[in-house]
C-alpha cells in the first residue's frame, strides 16, 4: 500500500525539509520503496539528498507545467537502493504563475503522480513555506499530511490556518487528505519552553502526535551541506537516531492502521455471511490475522 505523505508546515524554517530529507532515506534503508520530491523551490531537499544542481534535466517545475512525466523525471537509487527523488530548482517559484492559468490548476501534481505513485511504498513530499498553489498541489497529491512542529516559541500559532486549508483541499480537490501526525522537532528536553510546546501539542493533537521526538542535534544542521542525509552522514548521532525511530514508528503505526482496516473488513465480511457459509473459512482467515500482527521487515 503506498503512503503519499506531504511534510507541511507554512511556518518557516521549523524542519520539514530535514525531516523529508532523513525520513526518506531512513525508510529507504529500511527496504521501504521511497519517492522523495522537492516540492520547494528552495531546492533544499534536492541538495541535502546530494543532487547536484547542474545534473538536472527535468523537475517538479515541469511535472506541474506538463513538460515532462514523472518517469522521466526521478532520479533512480539515490544514495538508496530504494529512494528516488524528484528534484526542484528555482525556477519552480515560477510556477505559482504560471498555473493560475491552467484547467486543473490545482491538481496538477497529483495528476503528474498517478502513473508512478504505486511504485512506492511512501512517497515524501516536501512542501513551501507557504500555503501558495504549490503547496496545494502537494496537498491535493497526498494521502495525509505530517506536520512537523518546532519546539520553539509560537509553534502551534499558524497550525489553524494549516488546518483550514487542509479542510479547503478536502472540500475541494482531494477529500481523502488525513492528517497522519505531528512530528515534534529540535526538541530540547533541558527547556522549559520546548517540554510546554510538546505538551501544548499533545493536547491539542493527542495521539496524532508522534511519540519519538526530534532532538536539537548539530549533526543534523551540518549534513545537508555534505549532501548526505544524517544516517549516511553520522549514523550514532542523536539525530539519525531519532529519525530513524520515527520511520519506525511510521511503519508500525501504518501496519497496524492496515490490520484494523482489514480486520474489520473481514470482520463486516464474516456478518454478511453469516447463516449461509457457517462463517468457518472467514473464522479461520481472522484468526490467522489477529494471530500474526503487524509483521515486521524493517529492521535498522
Ligand atoms: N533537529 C535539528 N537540530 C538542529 N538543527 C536543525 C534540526 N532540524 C533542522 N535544523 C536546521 O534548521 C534549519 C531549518 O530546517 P529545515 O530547512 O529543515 O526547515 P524547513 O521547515 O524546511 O525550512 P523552510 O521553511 O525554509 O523550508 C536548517 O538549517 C536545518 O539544518
Ligand atoms: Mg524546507
């Protein structure tokens, strides 16, 4: 089943793309099939996952503009053996005008994803620090939505207006977009401050907040500029630590979201048949299912 999660958050500078960047390689490393695509025309991710400006030939730009297909576009075993990414320059700002114009205008991503998207088993899309008609693109494109929240002063200000234009997607374009959680970043556990914002999102947020947090860590700031995500770069460090045990905390909160989907669909199975099949084939295959849980590949 594939997860396309776009990492949202009109904040500035809060850590979504570190978080796009890392995520996607730490899923990788775990045998997961991930798309990574920049979806900033910072063009950050691009150059934390270790893309070279100059080697680019087609981008998001000409995935949204129609000029070029996804196949085309990704770039194949980035630094993975199962991490793809789909880059962005500058010129993608151009774009937010570009489309105005356009049929479909805010569906264009989307669209430009369908031939690939089942290809993978997560598709990270970094957003903008904004909430333009690129990030609504990525929000149309998406499943669900992970915002991550910088411990730091006025982090939860702003998340209202996220979250209504989360409601103006679904009303609109794409209304199966989910919230998939709340990632908490540069935590500092020896700040006040920091413990009362993951407090403060915790209640607002409950369990939609994920239950690993994001340290402060250097190693994290530092590796973009190497090109490398955190575990090529520093792989004991508190920060590939963490992001690692939020992708791992991703595939078991999915896996189990799985189960319990499929248990009640057999379980709804099993009602309608009842009194004609006796139930016992149904039985047996539920049964099988509570039995074996979430199963497990990854391993880091
Ligand atoms: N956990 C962390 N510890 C230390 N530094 C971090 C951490 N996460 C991110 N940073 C640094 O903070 C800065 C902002 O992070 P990042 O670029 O990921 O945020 P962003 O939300 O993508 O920003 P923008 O809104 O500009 O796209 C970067 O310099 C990054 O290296
Ligand atoms: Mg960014």
């Amino acid at each position: 089943m594939t997860h396309v999660l776009a990492i949202a958050n009109q904040k500035g500078g809060v850590g979504k793309t570190t978080t796009a960047v890392n995520l996607a390689a730490s899923l990788a490393a775990a045998e997961q099939r991930t798309l990574l695509i920049d979806g900033d025309p910072q063009g950050n991710a691009t150059s934390g996952i270790g893309l070279a400006k100059e080697t680019l030939e087609a981008t998001v730009y000409d995935l949204l503009i129609g000029d070029a297909n996804a196949t085309d576009a990704r770039h194949r075993s980035v630094q993975f053996t199962h991490l793809d990414v789909i880059a962005a320059t500058p010129d993608l700002a151009g774009a937010e005008v570009e489309l105005i114009s356009r049929h479909r205008r805010d569906q264009a991503m989307r669209d430009a994803l369908a031939p690939i998207a089942r290809e993978y088993d997560y598709v990270l899309i970094d957003c903008p620090p904004s909430l333009g008609l690129i990030t609504i693109n990525m929000l149309a494109a998406a499943d669900a939505l992970l915002i991550p929240v910088q411990c730091e002063y006025y982090a939860l200000e702003g998340l209202s207006q996220l979250l209504n234009t989360v409601h103006l997607v679904q009303q609109n374009v794409n209304e199966l977009l989910s919230i998939d959680g709340v990632l908490l970043t540069m935590f500092d556990g020896r700040l006040n401050l920091s413990r009362q914002v993951a407090a403060d999102a915790r209640e607002y947020f409950g369990p939609k907040v994920y239950s690993n947090v994001i340290p402060r860590n250097v190693r994290l700031a530092e590796a973009p500029s190497f090109g490398k995500p955190i575990i090529l770069y520093d792989v004991t460090s508190a920060g590939a630590l963490a992001y690692m045990a939020v992708a791992r905390e991703m595939l078991d909160r999915h896996r189990s979201a799985v189960t319990a989907a499929e248990r009640r669909a057999s379980a709804g199975g099993r009602s309608a048949q009842a009194g004609r099949e006796r139930g016992a084939t149904a039985d047996t295959r539920g049964r099988e299912e509570l039995s074996s849980g979430p199963e497990r590949s990854a391993e880091f």
